[in-house]
C-alpha cells in the first residue's frame, strides 16, 4: 500500500527545479566576474559588399582616440578601452554587466583586400571599418624564350 501523500514524481520535479536554480546562479556568478574583468570583447558582424567587406564592431563609450586600428601582415588588429563613468570605480557600482578596461579583436585579412584604401569611421556607438576589395587581375599568358 502507497501513502497518499507521497509522489515520486513530484519529488523528481522539485529536485530538478533546485538543480536548474543551482547551476542559473553558477552562470550569473560566472558572467559577473567575467564582466567585472579588465578585459572584454565588443561583438562585431562582417558582411561583403560589392566592392568591399564591411566590419561592423559594438563600441558604445568608447572615444575614437582610444581606438587603435593596424594591419600587419594580413591581419586586422582593433584594440581600445572604455572606462569607468568618470569620478567612479568599480567598487561603487552595485551591478556591472557591461565589460570595461581594453579590447582586442584580430581578423585574418585575404589577399584581395587593398589595405592602403581601408577606411574606419565611428557613429552611434558602431566602428564600421570598409575593407576594399583589389580589382580584378586580367590573366595573362607567359612566353617562354629559349630555343
């Protein structure tokens, strides 16, 4: 004979919600100290145009002269920093979601891309490099000389 008041099931499901609250707070625990950090990394789209790729990077509060742009060897660095509300450090703040301190973001760049015409512009928050594409070598035929 079962108790009447007793339901494994019902047990099984109050476990598995203490489970899932258990490891939600691990999660949030996690991400806040990784937003509490130094270091963090604004999310960026990349798309093709026509002509040209278009990089798109999330830099809200961050003043252009903190961003460095440079291409080396076919590849394309953006470091930067936001910082701190001025007049403010990190133990004022009673909720830090949002990443401060330096960024770095690196992309492989193809040889089809003429690096003396890139362009960077910042507006609303968004760093919108255009990498120009090299136009189109016509293909030629070698002729060999000798005998």
């Amino acid at each position: 004979m079962v108790p009447s008041g007793w339901d494994p099931f019902r047990e099984l499901a109050g476990l598995q919600d203490r489970l899932d609250r258990m490891f939600r707070d691990i999660d949030r625990t996690r991400h806040e100290e990784h937003f509490m950090a130094s270091h963090w990394t604004p999310p960026v789209d990349i798309y093709e145009a026509d002509d040209s790729f278009i990089l798109k990077l999330e830099v809200p509060e961050v003043s252009k002269e903190s961003i460095d742009i440079r291409v080396e060897e076919n590849e394309l660095t953006i470091t930067g920093e936001r910082s701190l509300e001025p007049g403010t450090n990190g133990d004022q703040y009673l909720r830090m979601e949002r990443g401060y301190g330096t960024f770095t973001r690196s992309f492989s760049l193809t040889k089809a891309i003429d690096v003396a015409k890139i362009k960077a512009s910042v507006k609303d928050g968004i760093l919108r490099v255009e990498l120009p594409k090299k136009g189109e070598t016509p293909p030629k035929q070698i002729i060999i000389e000798g005998d």
